[in-house]
C-alpha cells in the first residue's frame, strides 16, 4: 500500500489515503478522515510508481 497526502476538496484539510499500487489505475470514493464529506480518488499509477491523483468533490 501507498500512502498519499492531499488536501480535502470540501474543508481543505491535509488528510492521507492508502492507494494500492498494484492497480494502474482506479477511481473510487472514499469519506473524508476529518469532514466525512465524499471524496472521487483517481489514482495512476506506472510500474508501481504514483504519476498523477486528483482528489474531487462529488456534486450532491
């Protein structure tokens, strides 16, 4: 597992997420740690390297 640092896109929070670098690439959603608020991850990674993450709010 990875470890990622980024900034919530509701309270603007520094939080971190476990990625798993065994999947190029992912989408999913996961509640923010600190305003429980959902979170669109997309994670992409090559050869087990982190190249891009976007972290959105989903609209409600």
């Amino acid at each position: 597992m990875y470890e990622h640092f980024f900034q919530c896109p509701y309270c603007w929070e520094d939080i971190s997420m476990l990625i798993d670098p065994s999947i190029n690439r992912q989408v999913y959603v996961e509640d923010c740690e600190v305003c429980c608020n959902p979170i669109e991850v997309e994670p992409i990674f090559e050869n087990s390297e982190l190249m891009a993450f976007e972290a959105r709010s989903i609209e409600q």
